[in-house]
C-alpha cells in the first residue's frame, strides 16, 4: 500500500532541497517502477531519470520520460546496441561504463551510431563495486573517445552509505572521488558535463559536493533499513505491506510471545543487512521485531508490554528494502486517509535486463 500524501511529501521535500542547493534531481525509478510515480518526480522539477538496466529504460521511454541515465557499467553486445539505438532516437541517452574493454565493445556493437549515446565512467568512491579509480577515468575516456563515444562526465555511487554512523563520511568519500575524477578527466581535455552521486542516506546532507546531479531512490517510500540508520522518520513512509495475523502464540514452555503474519520473503523481500534488527518493522508497533522469514509468512517476536494480536488482525509491515518490495508485485494499491483510491502497475517490474 502507498501512502499517496506521504509520497507526495517525501518527492517535494527532495525536489525542494536539490533545488535550494542548486543541485539538479535525477532519481533513480528501479525504486518504483511506475508511470504515475516517475511522472510525479518530473513534475516537480527531476531533469530526467534513473535506472538500471536497459528494460528499465525501455518502459519508461515508452511512458514518456524523454531523459535516462543507465547509472550501472554495461557491456554492450549487437542485441544490447539495437536496443539502445532505438532508445536514442526518441529520448536523450546516458550509460554507465567503467573499462576500456566495456567501452571499446560499446562503441563497436554501436558502430556509426555510437556518438548518439553519452557515457558517463563510474568511479569508485568507497563502495568497491564497480568503478575505476579516480586517477584511471582518463584511461577508460581516451578509449570512449577513440571508439565514438559521446563523454559526458563521471559519476559514482556512495553505497556505503548504507551502514549505520556512515552517512556523512561516504558523503565526503564521494565529494573527494568525484572531486579527483572530475580534475583528472578535465586535464586530459575532456569537457566534464555532468559529475553524477547521491544515494538516499547522503542526498539531504548539505555539505560541500562537486555534484551537478544527485540520484536517489528510496526517498520516495522510506523502508526499515532508513529507519534504522536514521535517515527518515516514521511518518514519511509511505510504503507498507497489509499482512494478517495466522497464528499467535503467548510465551509458554520456554517458547518467545510470537504471532506469525502471511507476508513472507515473496513479498518483503528476504534482505537483510547484518546491523538490521529483523527482517523489516511493524508500521505501527516499533518494539516487534521480525525474527524470520519463510517465503509466505513472516514470524514476529512481540514486546510484553503490548497486546498479543488477535487472529485474523491486519497489521502493516515496513519491508527492509523497499526496492525488491516492490519488484515482488505486479499492482499496488494507492490509499488515501486510510481509504483505497488507486491502483497503480509497477510497469517495469522484471525488467531486469
């Protein structure tokens, strides 16, 4: 279920302060994967969007979004290059590399047609992922460059972030790698268009950054992993999972005070981080914990100051990570003040490639 109000909140206030800081949006639709939610973050003021593969891409074009950045390295084949031709000639391009190998192949499988697409070429900022060095982006551009490749900047991806205390510190790795990057490709006489970062934990940091475009995702929803490292607040989650109690259990025999729900990994999502203290929370009940998951029902220990649920009671679960949530569904339904008042596809679910 999507909290529209929420929602709508949460894509202001992000849209607010990149504006306010002068900093362009470019948010990353692997999260959502909706028409209705792209169109929302367009409206209020996103240059364009993110995503991660070529389906992703392809579905939202279709949609009508006319600007897309494919923010991961891919190795571009005959099939992969027709695919991103087409793309070209109705909306403005831009993917990922991170090799001479990938960009040599790029340019080949594309042949006359490879000036038609951008690359920007990922850095590795502290993740340790993908992405080269700062000092190796002038490699990988002289090789884009040679086989006809349009370059258009840098950009990396401050995944460390997710991890409790870090936050601000991946933040500032990101601001000296791009920083590094950016140097490196302008002295090697490259005009740096774009210098892409962000990820949800760092995108409202106000500290200093060399970045022209931030690219968040999770913003939109909130899940328990940005609960746990502080960096949304109960009421702007906007997604949750209706879920009922199956079967309850008081502690007796050694046995914890448990109820089992009828959410599993084949909707929440079976993530979870080793600092996460379960398998998601309970939107309404902050001491429960989710102990394990099977893949249709979840078994949640319930604190002893709080009634035991009933069977048959409807409780709304806040998965870990909302991305693969929403992956799991082909429809969710839209509320509004606690009332249905819209279903929505998740239009590029399992576009996975």
């Amino acid at each position: 279920m999507i909290d529209i109000d929420v929602l709508d909140r949460n894509i202001e206030r992000m849209a607010a302060s990149l504006r306010n800081r002068g900093l362009k949006l470019r948010p990353h639709a692997k999260t959502h994967k909706t028409h209705e939610i792209a169109s929302k973050q367009l409206a209020a003021g996103a240059v364009g969007l993110t995503v991660a593969t070529i389906g992703e891409a392809e579905v939202f074009v279709e949609g009508g979004a006319s600007d897309i950045f494919i923010a991961y390295p891919l190795w571009v084949d005959t099939h992969h290059a027709d695919r991103l031709r087409q793309l070209a000639t109705v909306a403005t391009i831009a993917v990922g590399i991170d090799s001479v190998e990938g960009a040599t192949a790029m340019g080949r499988s594309l042949g006359a047609d490879a000036g038609s697409i951008s690359v920007l070429i990922e850095v590795d900022s502290g993740h340790h992922r993908s992405g080269v060095l700062p000092g190796e982006v002038s490699l990988v551009a002289r090789a884009a460059a040679v086989s006809g490749l349009n370059i258009a900047g840098v950009f990396t991806f401050p995944g460390h972030s997710y991890t409790p205390g870090m936050p601000l510190a991946a933040a500032n790795n990101e601001n000296e790698a791009l920083s590094l990057a950016a140097a490196e490709l302008a002295s090697a006489g490259f005009d740096v268009k774009e210098i892409s970062g962000g990820s949800t934990p760092t995108a409202l940091l106000e500290g200093e950054t060399v970045a022209t475009e931030l690219r968040p995702g999770v913003y939109i929803f909130g899940d328990a992993q940005q609960l746990e490292l502080e960096r949304c607040a109960w009421d702007e989650i906007a997604l949750t999972v209706a879920t009922t109690v199956v079967s309850r259990h008081e502690a007796r025999s050694g046995n914890v005070r448990r109820i089992v729900v009828d959410a599993g990994s084949k909707i929440l999502g079976s993530d979870r981080p080793g600092w996460a203290t379960g398998y998601g929370r309970l939107a309404d009940y902050p001491d429960a914990r989710i102990t394990a998951l099977s893949e249709h029902h979840a078994t949640i220990e319930w604190p002893e100051n709080t009634d035991l649920p009933m069977l048959g009671q409807r409780l709304r679960v806040i998965p870990n990570h909302v991305c693969l949530a929403m992956n799991l569904v082909d429809e969710v339904t839209v509320v509004q003040d606690g009332s249905l008042v819209d279903r929505w596809s998740v239009a590029a679910r399992g576009r996975n490639s």
